[in-house]
C-alpha cells in the first residue's frame, strides 16, 4: 500500500497482467511517456553533450565571422534549440511508429502468448497508471530484458514504478532467469534513481545511441544524439526487500 500525500489515506497498488480492455489505456501511457522525451532530449540532454555544445559554438562564431552581425549570436542560439526539438519530436514519432509496428501494437500476441514475455499494469482506484514489460531470452546467458516502463505523470512518486519493476524482478526470479537487464536513454535523475532502488547496476553507456526509427539524417546528426545506459541486475544476488517511491 502507498500513502498518497494529496488524500492523505491509504491506497492499494495492483500490479496484474494485461488484459484486452487495458490497451486504450496502455496506449495513452505509452504515447505520454514518450512525449516526455522530447523536451528531455531536446534540453536537458544537451548538458551531457560537450561536443554538441562544441559544435554549436564554432556554428555561431563561424555565423558571425561570416555576416558580422551581433544579432547571430543571439538569434542562433535560439534556432539551435528548436531544431534540438523538432529532431527529437521528429526521432520519438519515428520510434513511436517503430513500437506500434511491432510489439506494442500487438501486445496479446507479443506479449501474453509466450511463457518467457509478459506486460504487466499497474491499477490504482480502478485506473491503468502503469506499463511494464518483459522479454526472457534464454539464449542471451538467460536474461530477462525490462521495457516499456511508462508511469502516469500524475501518478509518480508513489510507488508505481517500483511496484512495476518488483513484478518484472519476480517473474524472473519465477522463471530461473539469472540476470534482468534494460536500456534507457532518459536524462530524467528520477529515472536512474528507480532503476538503482530496484538493485540495478548501469553497466555501460552509448554515446550517439541510433533510437529504433530515426533515419539519422545529417539534420538528426546535428541536432540529436543521446547516451543509451545499460543496466543489469543479478536475480540471484538482488537483496531488495523496502518498497521504494517513484
């Protein structure tokens, strides 16, 4: 149970597998979630991107070099950063559109058929507030990969997304999987702080991560890059036993 600060009583956290009338609901967390990367990658990523940064400075002296007008080194600056969103908005879409093609589209057939997947909800007061899912590949050293973690912005800081990443755990502990792993490339803290909680190790980082449906254009190349962290997480040696807030 959680206790949520806004109504000061005690609420029940139900994590259960998908059912066919949870998927309007999925689909609406999933898009949220992934909206949110947008501005993520678009702005806060670019503090993690020194070379970009690089990049964008010798853009501008170059600019001014070339026009001699103090108004570039103002106005490009600005041009930068929406040309940050528009090829972050442009890469998510495409990514969005690589999900719906695939798993996410069918999530009773790439999901729920197969003993070694699963994607679960996260219900509260009757509400889908959270998405997770698990692949097992027991051809990978026998790993379960966690994806499609996604939590209701309203619901956050609660303990949806610990609860999620619990059941993802469990059912590889269930199954004799020996590691849990997953891949993010959100700048969020928040984020990393619940991966961490749930006894997970960042094992490795990506830098100039190619998202599933980008078309790495040279406009993508400028303006978007992210870092990709690995995270693994030994079942057999994972202690967590507190329950967390995220």
């Amino acid at each position: 149970m959680i206790k949520n600060g806004r109504k000061n009583r005690l609420q029940t956290i139900v994590v259960r597998e998908f059912e066919p009338k949870d998927k309007a609901e999925v689909h609406q967390i999933f898009y949220e979630g992934l909206m949110e990367m947008v501005p993520d990658t678009a702005f806060r990523g670019l503090k993690h991107h020194p070379e970009s940064l690089l990049l964008y400075t010798a853009m501008t002296v170059l600019c001014f070099v070339i026009t001699m007008c103090w108004w570039v080194i103002g106005f490009l600056p600005a041009i930068v950063l929406c040309g940050r969103y528009f090829c972050s908005r442009h890469v998510i879409h495409g990514y969005l559109e690589h999900a719906m093609s695939t798993d996410m589209g069918d999530i009773e057939g790439f999901y729920m058929k197969s003993p070694d997947a699963c994607l679960w909800v996260a219900v509260l007061e009757g509400k889908v507030v959270g998405v997770v899912a698990a692949v097992g590949q027991q051809k990978s050293g026998g790993a379960v990969e966690l994806q499609r973690m996604s939590v209701d912005r309203k619901c956050r800081r609660c303990g949806v997304g610990f609860a999620l990443g619990q059941k993802v755990l469990d059912f590889a502990a269930a199954h004799r999987y020996s590691f849990v792993v997953l891949g993010t490339t959100a700048y969020s803290p928040a984020a990393h702080q619940l991966y961490q909680r749930l006894g997970f190790r960042c094992v490795g980082v990506t830098n100039g991560y190619v998202t599933p449906g980008a078309r790495w254009s040279l406009l993508e190349r400028i303006f978007y890059r992210v870092r990709h962290h690995h995270y693994s997480l030994d079942v057999q040696h994972n202690k967590i036993t507190s329950n967390g807030q995220q």
